[in-house]
C-alpha cells in the first residue's frame, strides 16, 4: 500500500464539484492573459481560495476556462488532523476529502468518491516511516554519503539533519530526503500546532522519514510501475503495489567504484613526504579499498616513508610501530563499516516491508 505525505492533483470540475460559491470570503477572483494554441492572446479567469489557515491544505484554485473546466489541489496528510501518523493512502483518502470539504466551509463542495475517481496526479510524495535511533540514522547517512552511485547527488545538509538525494544536480522534479520525523515536528515555528495536533511524541520517537517527491510523470510511472501513458489517473498511484522507496534507494546503495585516476594521482601522492600525508592525501577508505586491505602490500607502500632512521634497526622499528598502528585502524574501520553495512541492510529491508 501507498503512503502519501504531499500529492497535487486537478480534476474536471464537473466530475468532482458538488456546490461552488464564488461570493464566498474565501475565494478570490483573478484574471491573467495567456496564449492560445493559435498565439492569440485571451484572459483567463482563476478563482483560489485561501488557505492560508487551513493546516493541511496549500492550495486550490477554480478555473472554469479550462477544458472541461478544472479544480486543482495541493494537500498533504496533515488534513487529516489527528490521523496524521496514518498517512494519505487508500484506507484514509476519503476522509482526507471530506476533511477537505469541512475545511472550506461551504466555498466549495467536492464529491470524494468523484475525486478518487476523476482527478489526475501533478506530485505524490511517497513515503515510509522506519525505527532507527539517533544514532543509527547519522551512521546511515555517513553510509550512503560514502559511495553515490554515478548520477545522483547529495545536495548540502538540509534542515533538520535531513540529507536530500537526486538524480540531476538542483533538481526538485524527483528527490529523495530522509530525516528526523520527531525533530521536525518538534522544532521550528510550527512546533507547538504540531504538538497539539498530531502529538509527535506519541508517533514519531526515534522515527526515520523517507520521502520521495515524485513530480516527473516519466518518474512516477517508473517507481509506481505504471504503464497508463499521458495523464496519470491519481487513483492507480493510490493502488499501485510498487515500492518506489526500496526501490530508488536500492539504486542509490548499488556499488559503483570507479577505477582510481592513477594518472593524475600519482603526481600528487609523490610529493608527499611522510606516511601520514600520503594516507591522507590518497584517502584512507580509498587506500585500504584498491589494496584489498592486505598488508603485505600497504606495508612495501609505506616502506620508503621509513628510510630515513640512524640505523636499518631504528629503520625497521618505526617501519613495525607504524604496521602495527595501522593494522588498529584497519579493524576498527572494519567494525565501522560492518556496522554501516549492517544499518543500510536493514533500512533496505524495512523500506520493502513497510507496505
């Protein structure tokens, strides 16, 4: 089953609309010229109803002079109130609607049935709540930002100790963020609506959010396994069995070691005069990685950075200290990343049991 935090959908009005006052407070009238499929200009009329202190609704608008004429609405699950820890999803979408109906308080009426049914997706933002400690999450964060697979990126640390993963540099069409459910819900100028509201402490301990914005429909057909080509029918992302977040993370966490750029490398690497300097210089991860941590080899590496004692003795003294010292590195990288692997594997597996 599909779990939605955020979905933008629009729908013909005469499907979906059951009353409309458009002398209503709320409403607004406006108008803006536009071109036609001919270049001639023509004026649109749009009627949008504030929202502004609605919780859980961002925005709908009315426009008649649309084909067929066609309502437009941006939600998230924070509508349905007290519900909220239970997400928009198949189970829960008609009393968002009807949440929806009672919130516009008589400016505009919409059949729910009618907008399951008729309307069209322009954003679903999918998502899956997993038990993680504090700690465990910033170990998973240090995993994944350790080996992007080639094509996505990790944009700079958001709020909330959030990390956003895409697949094209500053785009928001389709991008993965994970963070602190109860940090977010918990801080910030909305925190104290939260708290009375969705009671966080109750929901979200020790909870990991991941989210993935789907906007692109090339993007959404391919993590929700669609095949319905032009316009996408909200109610088959609603009911797809797919699992669009185990999915896009498998091909984040997928290895893709690039061969290491000798070449231009090895200019650097000769400059350094000790075995501290090269270690850092090359990378240690990187270093222990192309030498399948076997010391035999990284031992002849470090060899010419220990010639330079008094006598072959002193020489093969500081040569062992250093061996020995790195042989401590070694196995505690080792621990850290069994314990990494450990917490990707298992967020990997959460992700596909959550639905």
């Amino acid at each position: 089953m599909i779990d939605i935090d955020t979905m933008k959908i629009y729908a013909p009005i005469e499907a979906v609309v059951k009353d409309w006052n458009p002398k209503h407070n709320r409403v607004t009238k406006s108008t803006k010229e536009r071109k036609d499929s001919l270049g001639n200009t023509e004026v649109e009329v749009i009627y949008e109803i504030n929202c502004k202190d609605i919780v859980g609704l961002t925005r709908v608008e009315y426009k008649p002079q649309k084909a067929e004429g066609q309502i437009e609405i941006e939600m998230s699950s924070k509508i349905l109130k007290c519900d909220y820890y239970k997400h928009i999803n198949k189970n829960t979408i008609e009393q968002a609607f009807q949440n929806v109906n009672y919130s516009l308080g008589g400016s505009l009426v919409l059949y729910p049935l009618g907008l399951i049914e008729c309307s069209y997706s322009a954003r679903v933002d999918v998502l899956a709540d997993v038990k993680m400690t504090p700690t465990e999450r910033m170990t998973l964060y240090h995993a994944l930002r350790k080996n992007p697979r080639e094509g996505y990126f990790l944009q700079p640390k958001g709020k909330n100790d959030s990390l956003i993963l895409t697949k094209e540099a500053k785009s928001n069409k389709t991008r993965v963020t994970l963070y602190d459910k109860l940090i977010e819900m918990t801080t910030g100028k909305d925190k104290t609506l939260n708290i009375q509201l969705f009671d966080p402490y109750k929901h979200f301990v020790n909870t990991t959010r991941t989210e993935l914005k789907l906007q692109s429909r090339a993007f959404t057909r391919k993590y929700l396994n669609l095949s319905t080509k032009g316009n996408i029918p909200f109610q088959e992302c609603l009911l797809s069995d797919a699992k669009p977040l185990a999915k896009y993370m498998k091909e984040f966490t997928e290895g893709n070691i690039n061969p290491p750029l000798f070449e231009t490398h090895q200019d650097i690497l000769a400059r350094c005069n000790t075995w501290d300097e090269y270690k850092s210089t090359y990378g240690m991860i990187r270093l222990l990685e192309d030498t399948n941590y076997k010391i035999s080899i990284l031992r002849e590496i470090m060899r010419p950075y220990f010639e330079k004692g008094s006598t072959k003795q002193a020489r093969a003294s500081s040569l062992s200290r250093a061996v020995r010292k790195l042989k401590e590195e070694i196995r505690a990288i080792k621990g850290m990343e069994e314990e990494e692997q450990s917490i990707v594997e298992r967020y990997l597996k959460q992700l596909d049991e959550v639905w």
